[in-house]
C-alpha cells in the first residue's frame, strides 16, 4: 500500500513532504531524505522506500519508517554498540546494489530491535542493515557465514542504575 | 524428521519435481544442487530466519525515553 503524502509544497527550491505517523507525528521530508533499498528487508521485499529518522528521545535508537506502508516502521541500533568488533562481510553483488566501490565503506551499519510485547528484547546480529547515505541506499545483509544470532539479547538494566 | 544419509553425487527426490543433489561435501560444509519448479522458493534457512525477524521487529513496542533508559542506561552508558 502507498502512502500518499498528506501535503506537498514547495520551500527554498525543494519539494517538501510531509508523513503522518502515529508514533512520531508529522514528519516533513524531502526526496534527498529518501533510502531506496533496492530488494526491501527479508519478508518485507516490496516495500523499498524509507526515512530515517534520530528522534533525539530515543538515541541512540533510530528509525527507519516506511513510506509504503503506513504504520510499518523499525527501531534500529548502531552495530557498534552492541558488538564493538562486528566483523561485516559485503560481497560484489551487495556492494553493486549500495553503489559502493570495491572499497569503499558503508556509512552506517545497523541492527534491527525485536521487541515483541511480553518477550525480551534482541537484536539481529545475522542481518544487519547496511546504509550508504551518499548514494541514499539502504540493504540488508545476511551474513550467511558468520556464528552472528538473530536474535542477540539486549539485556534490561536495572531502571535504579545510575 | 526423516534422515536420510547420502554421498557425493547423491540424489533425493522431494515429491515429483523436486531434486536435491550432493555436489561437493568438504570438512565443514556440503554443496547441494536443488532443482525445483519456479512457483518453489528455495531460501536458505538464515534467510527465513531473518523474515521471521524483520516480522517480530516490525511488532515492536513503541520506544520511550524510559524504555531506552531501561535497555542501555543513562545517556552516554550504552
């Protein structure tokens, strides 16, 4: 299903759109704001367009919403903070769809939260999803040969930590 | 499960038309050739996996500021 913007208009040059969410209420983007991730996400192929979204609430969480589907939205976490050594292996064909050279690196590598109500929280280690912001790519990478989970603990802290 | 063992160059046959052949068995891995109709998808099982997760993930509960607080800590602590 397609969005379509609840408003468009025009501001310094650029076409302005905007996004009604539940979550994060109204979000103004414009085309530059856009991640095409060219297959999708596993289980969720066709739907190839993205904003990427910092809500300075939830850092160091962010979010990746759809703009094919209203309502389908993913909370993602630097890899680096959870594995500081997280070994990524891209191959050509992944590197092709990321417009990234042979070696070049990706500008953000990042892990998808899985929090169902009543479970614990974890992360996907196993297929992260790798972005090149200069060519606004976005692709998530199975790391078929790797000992990585699916589903990492993110252990709660105590709320009393200090 | 049903087991069934096999050698290289071996073949199964999963109903009519469905092929799976032991290419190549090393130390650590086996290279299989799968033949199967086109309307079939033939997906390894991390690649499943990670649909299943993307599923669980797009059912996440709505993030707070206390909920972040509780998973990573106080800013600057993750």
């Amino acid at each position: 299903m397609r969005i379509f913007p609840a408003r468009i208009y025009l501001y310094d040059g650029k076409l302005v759109r905007t996004l009604e969410t539940g979550e994060f209420g109204q979000l103004t983007y414009t085309e530059e704001d856009v991640l095409v991730f060219p297959v999708g996400l596993a289980g969720f192929e066709e739907y190839t367009h993205f904003l990427r979204r910092q809500p300075p609430a939830l850092a160091p969480f962010e979010v990746l919403l759809s703009l094919d589907w209203a309502g389908l939205r993913f909370y993602a976490l630097p890899v680096d903070l959870v594995v500081s050594d997280y070994q990524l292996s891209l191959g050509p064909q992944e590197r092709a769809l990321l417009v990234l050279g042979a070696e070049d690196r990706p500008s953000h590598c990042l892990v998808l939260l899985a929090w169902p109500e009543n479970e614990p929280p974890t992360v996907n280690l196993l297929a992260p999803v790798v972005l090149n912001q200069t060519a606004r790519r976005g692709l998530q990478v199975i790391q078929f040969d790797s000992q990585y989970s699916c589903r990492h603990p993110l252990r709660e802290r105590s709320a009393s930590c200090s | 499960m049903l087991v069934i063992r096999r050698r290289e160059g071996e073949a199964v046959y999963i109903g009519e038309a469905i092929a799976v052949q032991v290419l190549e068995i090393s130390p650590s891995r086996v290279k299989l050739g799968i033949e199967a109709p086109r309307a079939v998808a033939v997906v390894r099982s991390e690649q499943r996996a990670s649909a299943e997760e993307n599923l669980r993930a797009s059912a996440s509960v709505t993030l707070t500021k206390h909920s972040v607080m509780k998973l990573l800590g106080p800013p600057g602590s993750a």
